[in-house]
C-alpha cells in the first residue's frame, strides 16, 4: 500500500523503518534541516537495545498537496503542532484514511473537525506507539521493544480498521485496538504528566531522582490524582481499571520507577523527551488543567509537581 508518514522525529522514523522493511510503498515528510539529512543519508537508526544501525533508502517529501494520494496518511507529530495540519488536511481531496500517532488530548474534537471541514471525508483513526529516544546528528537513537505496540481506535467506534490492520500484518508493530481511544489517550497523558514533572525537577538528572524516594512516591500519588479527576468526569479506562491497578500497587511502581530512573533505559524511554519537548509537556498540562477544573477531586500532590514545569511561550 501507499504510505505518507507525515513527519520525521522520533516516533515517526520508526514506523516508516518498521512499514519499509514490510516493503510498503513508504514516504516520510520532513522540512528544512530534516528533509536535507534524510535525502542525503538515509533514514539512520540506532537501535539501542538490539544493539544495532540500519540505514534505509526512503522516499522523502517536504509538502503534503491537495491532489496527492496516499492508501494511509500517519500525521506523527508533536501534539500542539496538530492543528496547523488541519488545514492540510482539509484541502486534500483524495486521502480517505489518517492515523493520528502520539500524545493527544483533543481526539474527539479533532474528528468532529475532520468530519466537518475535510473534503475528502475520510476515516480518522488515532493511536500511540510505544517507542522512545531521541535524535542526534541526524541519527534517531530508538529504544523499542523487538515487538512494538500500538495502541490504536476511533472515537467511536464507526467503522472498522482492516486497511490498518493489512498494513501492520506480519511486522514488528503490534496493533491492540481500544474501543474509546480518546479515553485511552487522556489516561496515558495522566500518566505521563507527572513523570514529565519530576524529570524537571532534578532538571533531567534522573539518577538524582532515583535516590529521591519522597519524589517518586509523590509521582505515583500524582498519577492516582490523575486517575481520579478522569473517573470523577465519567471517562473511563479500558481493558483495565488503571485507578485500581495503580491504588493497589505503588510499592511495584516505585521500584520500577526507581530502576528506570537509575538506567540509560529511563532516560530514552521518558527522560529526553520530557526535556526536550518542553512545548508539548506545556501544551498538554494545560489541557490537563482545564479539564482538571472542571472535577471536584482535590490534586495537591499532582499540584506540587506540576509547578517545577519548566514554562515555554508556543
């Protein structure tokens, strides 16, 4: 099938490596700096836990026009970055499938959006893929398990993902499909949103961390608080009760924290992005926020944390 991955960082490059070597029809769009590197070297990643680099041949574009077709468009981008994409989108009159990948706090509305102003009406899908790492000189250090997952759904679930599932089948991407994947991706960012906190307040130095167990157990509590403010508004979690799997097992999530916190794992898998996507904590703590006002479920312990955010103008 024909693949656009639209965009270029992290997250996106694994996907459009892990579609090419199922031999898709795969292009990557990237701008400036970017779209230089990859045109002249390949799309170069560094795959920390397996030890290896490979270096893949790949189409690269750096615009997304109105009469350009692709069987599947992955728009994997940084979430306050989404809705100047829209526009994009709107103008597009043949595309007829998009998958939204990463942290999103805004799935429902986004796909009334679509649904509303999009010529080509086309399906909208949305999901987070469990990969992590950073760029550097123009190679992605990527740290994933040997089989990702991604999770991924509509927001209501109206039609089914079987061009999807084509796409994925026989690769090393793992699809787990969720129902209501606008409720699963404000538990993931209720989950994420004090981790991203306690990284910024030992400015990235997570071994110090580590040593902090006051810190870590804060985070759990602030996570739980999270949790709570989700059910308090009638947003559940699916396949399991996150409130009660975390309730019921701080001491197991402290010591995994705790031994995250003290690896080079942590620090690929959380750490480097909670640093460097400072516009993005920023843009999703304040959604959190909004939507946190409007629950009567008290936060101090989540309050404290969120105030070592370091703060950004967009």
């Amino acid at each position: 099938m024909k693949v656009l991955v639209y965009g270029a960082g992290v997250i996106a490059a694994y996907l459009a490596y892990e579609l090419k070597k199922k031999n898709e029809d795969v292009t990557i769009l990237a701008r400036g700096e970017r779209y230089k590197e990859l045109k002249e070297n390949g799309l170069i990643i560094k795959h920390y836990l397996q030890k290896r680099k490979t270096i893949t041949d790949i189409k690269v574009i750096d615009s997304f026009k109105s009469d350009d077709y692709y069987d599947v468009v992955f728009i994997v981008m940084q979430s306050y970055q989404v809705k100047e994409i829209l526009q994009i989108i709107y103008a597009n009159k043949i595309c007829k499938a998009y998958v939204f990948i990463g942290n999103n706090f805004e799935a429902g509305k986004i796909y009334k959006e679509i649904e509303e102003k999009s010529f080509s009406k086309p399906k909208v899908l949305f999901g987070f893929l469990g990969v992590g790492g950073r760029r550097e000189n123009g190679t992605v250090i990527s740290i994933h398990k040997g089989k990702s997952t991604l999770a991924m759904g509509s927001v209501n679930n109206e039609y089914s993902i079987e061009k999807v599932n084509r796409i994925f089948k026989d690769s090393n991407i793992k699809l787990e499909h969720y129902d209501n994947i606008d409720s699963y991706l404000k538990y993931h960012i209720a989950y994420i949103l004090p981790i991203v906190y306690l990284c910024h307040h030992v400015n990235g130095n997570l071994k110090e961390a580590a040593h902090n167990k006051p810190l870590i157990k804060d985070t759990i509590e602030a996570i739980i608080e999270g949790y709570r403010v989700l059910q308090s508004l009638n947003i559940t979690s699916e396949p399991i009760d996150y409130l009660e799997d975390m309730e019921s097992s701080r001491k197991k999530y402290y010591y995994l924290y705790k031994l995250m916190l003290m690896t080079p794992i942590g620090k690929l898998a959380f750490g480097n992005h909670a640093m460097n996507a400072i516009k993005e904590m920023n843009f999703l703590a304040e959604a959190f926020d909004e939507l946190k006002a409007s629950s009567p479920i008290d936060t101090p312990y989540y309050n404290k944390l969120r105030k070592d955010l370091k703060k950004c103008n967009y």
